[in-house]
C-alpha cells in the first residue's frame, strides 16, 4: 500500500521535472541542428555556434549585457549592504518595519509598474534613455534583494559581537572591517550573485528604458523571437543555461557555506523572481 | 581609607518611561570580587553595561579612579567584559580572539604570540590556540572569553551571568578557577549573577539589587545571617519568614508565643518579620520544643531531610533535619535565640547597619556570657 | 555602532528609497491623470472605466492569471509535498530553482518552437494521425506557457512552508488514528496554508502583468494588464493612459496582497 504510494509519488515528481526541463534541453538540443528550424534534426552541426560567435551584433549585446550585470551588481551590493546595516542599526520598530516595507517595493512590483515609472522619471529629470538609463535601473531593482540577502546575516549575529569588539578597544571602523563584515560576508556574497542573476534574468524594465543606442541580449532576443525561429539564439541560450548552472552552483556553495558556519541548517533558501 | 576604583553617584537609567535604574550609589574598591546579585530584570546586568559603557546614564556620575567617564567610550575604558554568552569572534579561531584587543591596539607579533600564550596558560587551555570556536564546547568557550578579556590587561573585568550556561559541576569548577585566577592576578572582578549560592561561594562583596536598586550590600556572611529586608531573606536561601511583634529589646513574640532574642533597638510593640532558616531548627521530642509542629511531608535531598511541617497557628514551617520524620506526627521546634533575625518593615540600609552595628557588639557580650 | 558614523553611509541607500522607490510611484500616478499634452485630466479614468475594451480587457486578464494560478497550484502542491518527504529535499529544490534562472525569453522562445505549425508538436502529432493544428497564438498556448513559467515560483514557497512544519504533528496526528489521507487534509494542508498564500502572491500578480508571453506566444488575442501598459507607453505613447492602467495595476496588486496576508504573522512576533 505505502509502496504503491510511493511509486506513483515518484512518477508523479519524474514528470513534473521532465516537463520543467524539456523545453530547456529541447532548445539546447536543435542548436547543434544542422537545419535551420527547430523540428526535424537533420544532424550535429557546430554552424549556428560560429554563427552566433561571428554576429558581431549579438556579441556587442552580450558583452553589454555582462557589463551592466557586473557594474550594477557591484553597485547594488555596496549600497544594500550600508542599507541593510542603516536597517539594522535602526532601533525604533516603527521606523524599522517602514524601511523594510519600502524596501520590498520594488520586489513585489511587477516588471512593466518598474519598467514604466522609470522610464517616466527619466525623462522626467532629463537622463538620455541608454546605458546609464539601463545601469541606473538595474541597480535600483538589485538593491533590495542584497539587503533581504544581507539582513537575516546580520540580525543572526549575537549583538554582543559588535559590544565585545569595542569592549577590546575597536572602534567604528574597526568594529565593521574586523567583526561585521566578515560575519556578513556569505550573505554580501549572495546578495551580489542574486544581483547578477536579476540584472541578466530582466528583459521588461530593460526594455522600457533601453532606448534606441543601447540594447542588452534579453531586448534583442525579444526582437529576433518575433521574427520567428532562429537557432543562433538556441545557441545563445544553450551557452547561457550553461552559465546559469555555473552561477547556481557557486550560490549553492556560498549558501551552504553560510548555513554550515550559522549552525542553524536553513539550507538553501533562495528568492527568485 | 583607599580611592574606590570604580563609584556610581546618584546613577539613573530610564528608556522613555520604564526607569530600569533607580539613583544607584556604590563604591568598588580595587583588587576584590564583588558580585551583583539580584534577580532577572532588577537592574544588575544594566549596572555592568553602564561601568563597561555600553549604555549611557540618565543621570548622575560615574567615576573611574575619581575621574567621572560617563562619556568614554567602551573602547577606552580599562575595564573588559566576559559576556554572557561569549560573544567570541565565529570567524576567527581560538588565538585570533585572544589577540583581537592588542591587534586593534597595533602590538608586535611576538608581544601578541608571548600574551596569548600566557593567557590560554592561565585559562588551562594550552596548545588549542588553532581551533575554531564552533569546536570548542561550552566550557572551553568560556575560557577563551575570559582569556580574551584578561588579555587586555584590565583594572577591572566584568563577567555577565559567565557561568549560567554550563552544567552544574562545571559550573562549580569554574567558580573556583575564577576566584583562583581573581587571586592571583590581584585585579577587581564584578560578577553578575541571578544564583545566590554562586554568589555566596566567590565574593568579598556582594551588591544584592532588586527593581533597579540596590538593596542589600555587605559581605556573604552578613547578607545570609542578616537579610534586610524580606526580599532579600527570600531570595538568598531558603527561609522561614513570619510576621512577628518586638514586644521589647531582645524578646519578640511570634507563632502565638513569646521568645528571646538578640536583636533591638526598635519601637515596643513594632510589627515586625522574623526570618529563621530552616538549617537552624532542629527537630526534638514535642515536650522540649520551643513550638509544637505537625510534619506534612518531606523529601530526601541526598545529605539532609527537607521537612515541611505547620504549627498551630497554621504557619508553614521549612526544616532540614538530619535524620527522617514521621508524616503526621506532633513533633517540638527547637532554634536558639541567636538564629532569630529580625526584619523592620522599610527599614533603610543605612538605619539597618547603624542599628547591626551596634547590637552585634551586644550580641556578643550576650553569647559571652552565656558560655 | 555610532549614529552619525553609519548614517552617512547610509545616504545612498536613503537616496535610493527616495528617487527609485516613492518617486516613480508617484509619479506614475501623477502621469495618470495627464493628458496627452501633459494638462491635468480625469479623463482617463473616465475613459477606462466606461470603456468595455478597457474593462474586458482588465476582466480577461485577472480571469487569465486567475486559471494559470489554479492550474500552478493544482500542479505544485502534490509536487512540493512529495518533494519535501524526500531524503535530499535541499537538492530537488535546487533542481526546481534552475529553471528559473533561465531566462524567461529563452524559455518563451522554447515554446515557439514547440507550438508552430511545423514545430515538434504538430510534428508529433501528425506521426499519430492527427492533423497540424495551429497552437501558436491561442489562448491555451498562453496559458501552457504561463504556468510552465510560474510553476517554480507556487512550488518554493510551498516546499519551505511544508519543509518547516514539524514533523511530530504529522506523527501526532497518526498516532491518534488518522489514515495518511485524513493527515494531510486536517494536519499538513492547513498548516501550509501559509505557503500556498505566498505562492499565490508570487503567481497571480507577476501573470496579470506578462506582456512578453501575449507578444510571443498568445499573438496579442490575450491582452493582460501588462501588454495595455506596454503597448500605451511604447506604441501608442499615450503615457497617461500607461499609467492609469498602472495604478489599476498596482491596486490589483495590493488587494492580491491583501487578501493573501499571512493573518498569523500580524498577531504579532512570530517565530524566533
């Protein structure tokens, strides 16, 4: 009876997952097509990766894609973390649980509310819709997940830490180099790949304040999809499922990492979306 | 007499409306172990924060060595902490701790490396300067704390309930290596602790608080034999405490009787508390005793009796006795004059050691002369 | 930590909140009530509200990402209750994780492959006898397409919900004679309620404002919320039509939010 149950358990999970997966592996798979559509493989073929590697089009999209990523990224870290810290300095409650719904605005707002009120107050205050435009956005939507990345590290951490340190003579500076941010550190780290992950995931806010000039992978994906199929972009998001998988793995490991060090086993816990 | 290294004038504390400490005076001398004892929420554990500088006062004065340091920073203060639970660095190991006060000071390696050394030495955990704290257990953690705080070569350590954690018998251990290394380094150690045999056990002095003040001071002996008030006889042991009437010097009637005492100096006729504890009755046969109890049950606590019994005014009475009673039977109560405490009802610490001054001399003469 | 010190690092986190967070809020809704020359109007409220494309238009769209919420749902209970009574639960959910760091375009762009009418399906399809149909640009392809995407998003918040409960209260519950079944209706189901309320919130609200799927895939005969704003902000330019049809958004979202409020967490300090 119990096995019965768990047979058909384990039926069930195997295809939910398949289904999650095919059409990931699907489109893999016809970017080694020799044809040119996506039905009726007519054998391996290496052409649509050296005509993705040679579309210098595509390339400058992907070098700009990874450009904002890493700028915005690093940006949105380093000022959710002083937020994260401004929050958890912040002794009043009713000041505090303000600060954290704010901070979560941006989270729970879907995409196009993002993408349009931006591009109104760009153009409100004058800014050329482009690469700064684009950047600026980015940074502005990553920001709130370092700090829901960063605070839970912090507000983990026994306050005495902070009263021993300055009892043994640090000061502020010291306090925060010494014991804070090496304590902070997975949740910084984690923050900043979520950050990374957002700014390549986003298409809709992009697309609202990209402009003519400037354009990422995810808008010029979009444009070519419209025109139809073209297995250039199976070849384009083979390479970036690849690197998704790569990004996983090193959030896996910062998570476990910070699980381990904490005792209590969270596991891996990830905000998506 | 000497300069207190450390004395609180008129210090308050209060967050908005909820005063936590109510205008505290104190002195500490150097080189003793004092403890502040009280229960949870008394204000003890905000008297520590405030000499460590953690928290600022509402008002009145702090003084260090006579200089008033209500502004200092905790950096600056030659004072450290052992706190409650640890508070070690989880990312640094066992030596990194130790040595974190003299690299913030910028000391040389060797000094560091010679400092550490000695301190693990004297906390009885050498050779572990490479593990990491998450593989230390309670009691090593505790050690290393209370090396990382010596470490800085303080006037004065401050320990926060550093024991509460640990088993009993550790516990023990470590209340007698606290007091042994207290000793030999010859600085003063304030103590906080909510459990009253711990506090007998270790200090020259004992600060007794009780909702942000501080009621009782004196040393272990005083503060046992002659509890000020209720609260104290209470809190510290167990006790037998009745409501009582000092018809004149040296005779107070309790229990629907009379009985000579040791205590005066009080108004004729003033109602009273008479504290008796119950390691001072002894159980005899009821025509010898000073007061007839019924026995309601006992419990056997390894090396005495725990008795409960009522008299015939229905009080409940604590007795340890060596050897078992018999549930239901009328036995006698026997205590000497000298275990009778008496207790005014809001009297002043200062009226109560002026008035303890002055009948212990009696009392004295009084057991002379008996002998 | 001293005041002063940390405030100042904080101005560009303040900043922030300010020009990215309240600031383009409101100004969305001032936009809402510009015309198309910028003057103070209610005319696109009135516009909207009277309007039956605008209406239906809204109607569809909640009634769209209310199916593709069900049909999540229906899927990813079973899914993260199985999950979360596996040996390496932490693992299967790193594999439901995945996918979701795909993007969202490749994935949509996947289905267009799938669904044309020489595309692997029809492909399929005609090998078994039937003839090609045409999938792309239906409302069904939307809404295959929309709950593939939000799958992952309804099954996380129900795993961990299911993953925290205690297990004692399932063996309680055993234990005083519950069959497994009677278990998971009385016991499991309302204990993680609160996950199943944080699943729907990170559906319905994301679906009801896709724009990118109706384009791709449903070939703009499914019109959500999300593909009206696009399409006034960046086709039309009617910005204060845009933003009308924002607000309407945001208050779609609050309400969602409202009605899935996890009503123990607002009595009070819940948890550690």
């Amino acid at each position: 009876m119990v096995n019965k149950h768990k047979k058909w358990a384990n039926v069930y999970l195997v295809l939910v997952f398949i289904l999650m997966y095919a059409p990931i592996f699907y489109l893999i798979f016809y970017s080694f097509n020799k044809g040119d559509y996506m039905a009726g493989f007519s054998g391996f073929s290496w052409r649509h990766y050296i005509d993705m590697f040679a579309d210098t089009r595509l390339m400058q999209m992907l070098v700009n894609t990874f450009i904002v990523a890493l700028l915005s990224a690093l940006i949105a870290t380093l000022i959710g973390l002083f937020g994260a810290i401004g929050i958890y300095n912040t002794k009043q409650t009713g000041v505090k649980n303000i600060l954290l719904s704010l901070n979560n605005v941006l989270m729970v707002s879907p995409d196009v509310i993002i993408g349009a009120s931006f591009l109104i107050f760009f153009t409100m205050v004058g800014l050329k819709l482009g690469f700064g435009s684009v950047v600026l956005a980015h940074i502005a939507f990553s920001i709130p997940i370092v700090v829901l990345m960063v605070l839970p590290r912090l507000n983990e951490m026994n306050p005495a830490l902070i009263d021993a340190a300055r009892d043994l003579g640090a000061n502020n500076y010291q306090v925060l180099s010494r014991v804070v941010l090496p304590y902070a550190w997975p949740g910084i780290l984690s923050g900043f790949f979520m950050a990374i992950t957002y700014s390549l995931d986003d298409f809709a806010v992009t697309f609202f304040v990209t402009g003519n000039g400037f354009s990422t992978l995810s808008v010029e994906i979009y444009s070519r999809a419209r025109q139809g199929i073209d297995l250039s972009i199976n070849a384009m998001s083979a390479l970036m499922f690849l690197l998704s998988l790569i990004l996983v793995v090193i959030y896996y490991f910062i998570s476990n990492y910070s699980a381990a060090s904490s005792k209590k086993k969270k596991g891996t816990r990830m905000v998506v979306h | 007499m000497a300069q207190p290294i450390i004395e609180f004038k008129h210090v308050a504390k209060q967050y908005d409306d909820n005063v936590v400490l109510k205008s505290v005076d104190l002195e500490i001398e150097a080189g003793k172990f004092y403890t502040l004892l009280g229960p949870s929420g008394s204000g003890k554990t905000t008297i520590l924060r405030l000499i460590a500088g953690f928290l600022e006062a509402t008002s009145g004065d702090i003084l260090f060595e006579g200089q008033k340091i209500n502004d200092l920073p905790p950096e600056k203060r030659r004072v450290n902490t052992v706190f409650q639970n640890y508070a070690l660095f989880p990312n640094m190991n066992v030596f990194e701790n130790v040595a974190f006060g003299m690299s913030i000071k910028g000391k040389g390696k060797s000094e560091i490396k010679a400092k550490v050394t000695e301190m693990l030495g004297l906390v009885k955990l050498s050779g572990l300067e490479d593990r990491e704290i998450s593989e230390l257990s309670g009691g090593q953690q505790q050690r290393v704390a209370i090396a990382r705080a010596l470490a800085n070569d303080p006037e004065v350590l401050l320990l926060d309930e550093p024991l509460s954690a640990l088993d009993y018998k550790l516990r023990k251990e470590m209340q007698y290596e606290l007091r042994e290394i207290q000793k030999r380094l010859g600085i003063t150690f304030i103590f906080v602790t909510h459990d009253q045999e711990e506090a007998l056990a270790m200090s020259d002095w004992i600060f007794v608080t009780n909702e942000g003040e501080i009621v009782q001071n004196g040393t272990p002996v005083d503060i046992y034999d002659a509890p000020i008030n209720h609260f104290v006889a209470d809190f510290i042991g167990e006790s037998n405490i009745l409501p009582g009437v000092m018809r004149k010097d040296y005779l107070v009637a309790f229990a629907g009787k009379e009985f000579e005492n040791v205590d005066g100096g009080m108004r004729p006729n003033e109602q009273v508390e008479v504290v008796l504890r119950p390691e001072d009755l002894d159980l005899v046969s009821a025509d010898e005793g000073k007061l007839i109890v019924t026995i309601d049950d006992q419990s056997f606590r390894g090396d005495y009796y725990e008795i409960t019994a009522h008299d015939d005014d229905q009080n409940e009475w604590q007795i340890q006795a060596t050897n078992p009673a018999i549930i239901g039977e009328r036995r006698g109560l026997f205590f000497d004059p000298e275990d009778i405490h008496i207790m005014r009802l809001n009297e002043s610490e200062e009226d109560f050691d002026a008035r303890m001054e002055e009948y212990d001399d009696t009392e004295e003469e009084g057991t002379m002369n008996e002998s | 930590m001293n005041h002063k010190n940390t405030l100042s690092y904080t101005i560009p986190y303040i900043l922030w909140l300010g020009l990215f967070v309240i600031a383009p809020v409101i100004l969305l809704i001032i936009q809402s009530f510009g015309n198309i020359n910028g003057h103070f109007t209610l005319n696109n409220y009135v516009t909207y509200f009277s309007s039956g494309t605008y209406l239906r238009m809204t109607f569809n769209s909640i009634f769209f990402a209310f199916i593709v919420t069900a049909m999540t749902l229906l899927i990813s209970y079973p899914m993260a209750y199985i999950m979360s009574r596996l040996k390496h639960a932490q693992f299967w959910l790193l594999l439901v994780i995945l996918p979701t760091w795909v993007n969202l375009l490749l994935k949509a762009y996947a289905f267009i492959g799938l669904f044309s009418k020489t595309g692997t399906i029809n492909e399929f399809l005609s090998l078994i006898g039937f003839a090609p149909h045409q999938m792309m640009f239906t409302n069904m392809s939307f809404l295959i397409v929309a709950a593939y995407i939000e799958i992952p998003f309804m099954i996380m918040p129900i795993f961990n919900s299911l993953v925290e409960l205690d297990r004692s209260y399932i063996n309680a519950a055993r234990d005083l004679g519950a069959t497994q079944w009677q278990t998971l209706v009385k016991v499991i189901f309302p204990l993680s309620t609160g996950g199943v309320k944080a699943g729907i919130q990170a559906v319905f609200i994301p679906t009801l404002s896709l724009f990118m799927i109706t384009r791709l895939i449903g070939g703009n005969r499914v019109i959500t919320l999300g593909t009206a704003i696009e399409e006034h902000f960046l086709v039309t330019q009617n910005w204060g039509m845009g933003s009308t049809i924002g607000v309407v958004l945001i208050v779609a979202m609050i309400l969602t939010m409202m009605l899935t409020r996890d009503r123990k967490k607002k009595g009070g300090k819940h948890g550690k």
